[in-house]
C-alpha cells in the first residue's frame, strides 16, 4: 500500500516549510477563447522553523495565491508542498505536460526513422543490404519506444502517488498550518457571533464540548487583547483592528506552528498597524510560531521578518536577510520598491527619486534565460551570466562606497 511522500531530511535541516516548483494557473473561457493566467509560475522557497519570512511584492504579483496554495485553498497546478516533512499539496500538471512531450517525442523519432529508412532502401543494391538496414531500423525503433515507454510510466506513477498524496493529507497536519487574511471585513462572516466564528476550526476538527469550546475562545480573545465578554457579540460591532484581532484569534485557536499572515495590517489605520505587528512578534515569541508574513510594504517587513523574497509576475526576482536585502539591492525591481518607500524627513522625502522598473528596458533575455541564482551566500537573485556579472560588480561598489 502506497504512503504519504515524506522527506526526513527536510526536518533535519529545519526546514517547517519547503515549496519546490509551484505553479498556480487560471484558466479562464472555452475553446479558441480560453486563456490562461500565469498567477505564479515556478516558485521554490524554504521556511525555516521558529522563521519570519516576508513576501513583498506590487499588488497582483502572486503573493496572496503563493499563499492561498499552500493552505491549499486552491488545488495547485504543478510543483510540490512539504509541511514539516509531508507532501500536503502537488499538482500533476507538468507531469501531464512531460507525457505530451514524451508521446510527440516518439511520433517525430518514429517519423524520421521511417523517413530515414525509406531513402536508405531507395539506394539498397542487393536484398542483403534492404535486410541490414530494416533490421538496424527496427532496432532503432525498438530502442525508442523502450526508452519513451519507461519514461511514460515514470510519470504516470508520480501522477498516481500525486493522487494519493492529494487524497490522503492528514487533517490533523494541515490544522497546524492556519492563515490570516487580508480584509478583517469580509474574511468574518457578519451573521455568526464572535464565539461562532472563532469556534468554527474545533468544529471542523470535530470538537463538540461546548465548555471546553468556550473556555479556548476567551483564552484566545485574551491572546489578542480582548476581553472573552466579545465573544457574544458580531463583527459588525467592532472596529477594523478589533476585526482583525478576531481573525487571529481564529488561527490561534488551532494551536498552529505555522501562520500565513496575507497582508493583514493593510487594511489598517497607521496607527492600529503597529498594534497588530507588535501583537504577531509576541505571539510569535510566545508560542513559537512560524510565519509566512506577505505584505507589499518593504518598510514594514524590514523589522519583521527574518528573510525577504520580492515577488514580480508570478516569479521570485530576489532573496535575502533582510539586513543583506537592504544592504545590497540587485534587481531593478527590489530598488523600485525600495524607492517607493516614504522618508519620514520632509527634506529628504522632497528630494526623493521614485524609480520607475520596466523589464524591457532593464532585461536583454534574447540570447539567455535568468535562472534564480546565489549570487553570495544566501542571497539569490534571478539573472542570466551577463546579469550575475553586473549584479556582482554592483555588490563591490557598494561596499567600496560605506567603507
């Protein structure tokens, strides 16, 4: 009987969450009019244990479906998930892809073997020869089909075990993995209590004792700074940092070790956002939580996460410490981002250069691809060789520069 994939060496490394290869498509419309959106396209991160780790990216780049895919809110169309070890999440779609390509590869070889063959027998003087080269076909022919047979079935067993991994994902693992979402309006259902709300997950998990329910409800309001008598009353009753404050208190409840944070102070006055970020550090320290935090303020996950990854276009452009992030900006686009941000002195801020980012302008990728590549230890940047050279020299200078 199959199992569950599941990579020891990731627990070993300390690794709580690995994503290798995600793609997240969209298909939209039928026939000769569908199309396809690219949402995110080959993304492959890690997530160390006891981590804060930034998501920064422009609005529309990928960052809240990356997230949405690994809670696996959306059944994710190539790549793989691993949650402390296990395979939570797989797409089968590249797979699919491979056998196309395997098949089509068969029918071309097939072709020119005959096509092939037929200008050899065309020029056979004696029976003999007609006989050599016809065998000597059929073995190519064999040899093709073997080799395109195995790697077929490959496959469609990574297909089948993609299948089962799917199927066979263990509840209890994935109530470990919560999330907070972006609008504390909508992400709270206006016709449920407070206490409804927050007790919806130990519904689901199967907890029915409505005392012990109750009981984690006030602890959890009380985590997040409110008082458990809220917990009677409706969304639309509290402010949007109180809202917010409720949806923590819903991912807590699970008792989580890892927490995807999709923008949730964005929706925020300046003054509650500090608020909630102090509240995610001390309950970060507190329960030993790892967090995927995604924002598209570089400002904020600055002095709050551990490493940053800059999201363009469904791609990872770029990734760091957030000490070496800002310390050595490469990507064009990491800089326009970086430039966006206010300066709190209206001298500086009334001298302040926006950069504006335009990949057509800034990449030549005519000749060779960029590759996510460790530019040096720890930092990775996306670029082909001319661009490693640049981004290298660049690293120089700027040292050059603060010394």
């Amino acid at each position: 009987m199959p199992k569950v994939s599941y990579r020891r060496e990731l627990l070993d490394n300390g690794i709580e969450l690995s994503v290798r290869h995600l793609k997240q498509y969209f298909k939209f419309g039928h026939g000769k009019n569908a199309f396809i959106t690219k949402a995110v396209d080959d993304v492959s991160f890690d997530i160390m244990k006891g981590e804060c780790f930034g998501l920064v990216g422009e609005s529309g780049c990928g960052k809240t479906t990356t997230g949405r895919s690994l809670i696996r809110l959306y059944n994710i169309t190539s790549g793989s998930v691993y949650f402390e070890g296990h395979r939570t999440s797989a797409g089968k779609g590249w797979n699919e892809e491979e056998i196309k390509r395997l098949r089509k590869e068969l029918r071309d070889g097939l072709k020119q073997i005959n096509e092939n063959e037929k200008k050899e027998l065309s020029n056979a003087s004696d029976q003999n020869e007609i006989s050599s080269i016809k065998e000597r076909r059929n073995k190519e022919r064999e040899e093709l089909n073997s080799r395109i047979s195995v790697a077929i079935s490959e496959q469609k067993a990574a297909i089948a075990q993609i299948k089962y991994d799917n199927k066979h994902v263990d509840k209890k693992l994935m109530s470990k993995m919560q999330m907070i979402f972006q609008d504390p309006v909508d992400s709270l259902d206006p016709r449920m209590t407070v206490e409804d709300i927050i007790q919806e997950g130990l519904h689901i998990q199967g907890q029915h004792n409505k005392f012990a329910n109750s009981r984690k409800v006030a602890e959890a309001l009380e985590k997040v700074g409110l008082i458990p008598e809220y917990a009677s009353r409706y969304p639309h009753e509290f402010s949007g940092g109180q809202r917010q404050r409720i949806g923590i208190a819903r991912a807590l409840i699970m008792n989580p070790d890892f927490l995807i944070c999709d923008e949730p102070i964005s929706a925020l006055d300046v003054s509650i956002r500090a608020q909630i970020i102090n509240l995610l550090r001390d309950l970060k320290d507190e329960m030993g939580l790892t967090i995927l935090f995604i924002a598209h303020d570089l400002s904020v996950v600055k002095y709050f996460c551990d490493r940053i990854a800059v999201m363009y276009f469904g791609h990872i452009v770029e990734l760091a410490t957030s000490d070496e992030l800002f310390k050595h900006p490469l990507h064009p686009y990491t800089n326009a981002l970086l430039s966006a941000i206010p300066k709190p002195d209206p001298l500086t801020e009334k001298v302040r250069q926006r950069i504006i980012y335009h990949p057509e302008e800034e990449h030549d990728y005519s000749k060779e691809q960029p590759v996510l590549t460790e530019i040096v230890k720890g930092h990775w940047v996306l670029a082909n060789s001319e661009e490693l050279k640049k981004y290298k020299a660049k690293i120089a200078k700027l040292d050059a520069t603060k010394k």
